[in-house]
C-alpha cells in the first residue's frame, strides 16, 4: 500500500514540548517583531513519535521555529536571542 500523499507533516524536537499535569502540551513559538524577538506560548496536538521527532498534528504552521533548551523558564512575551 502505497501512502506517499505528498503531504508534508509539521514535526518538532521532543525537547521542545512541554507537558502540563492536566493534560495539556505546549510549544513556545519564537515571533520577530523588527527588531525585538519574543516568544508566545501555544497549544499543540501531536501525534507520531520518532527518533527524538514528534508529529504535529494542530497548533503549529510549517516553518515557525520554537524553542528547544531553556523553554521550562520561560513567560508569554519575553524577549530572547537566537543562539547561532
């Protein structure tokens, strides 16, 4: 069977999920607004996982980074810098 569709998934590093008791999953999503880089929480859903890869299912778009070290301290708004 054949299930190449040609659909391409939203996938994130493991690192980057966090996980709440009551169930929820979040990602912190980096936004650029001229010259200032903040971060906002958002809620995903997800599906497969893979080699340290999770499928997202909603809640993300393709191409929108998010963080992965450092995201347990983090507060809606708060500015931070790219590392290289």
């Amino acid at each position: 069977m054949d299930l190449d569709t040609g659909a391409r998934d939203v996938v994130v590093s493991r690192d980057a999920l966090i996980r709440y008791p009551d169930g929820r999953i979040t990602v912190w999503v980096v936004q650029n607004d001229g010259d200032k880089t903040s971060v906002t929480e958002r809620r995903v859903e997800i599906g497969l996982a893979f080699d340290g890869l999770v499928q997202v299912l909603s809640g993300l778009k393709e191409g929108e980074r998010v963080v992965v070290r450092g995201n347990e301290s983090l507060r809606e708004g708060q500015a931070v810098q790219l590392a290289s």
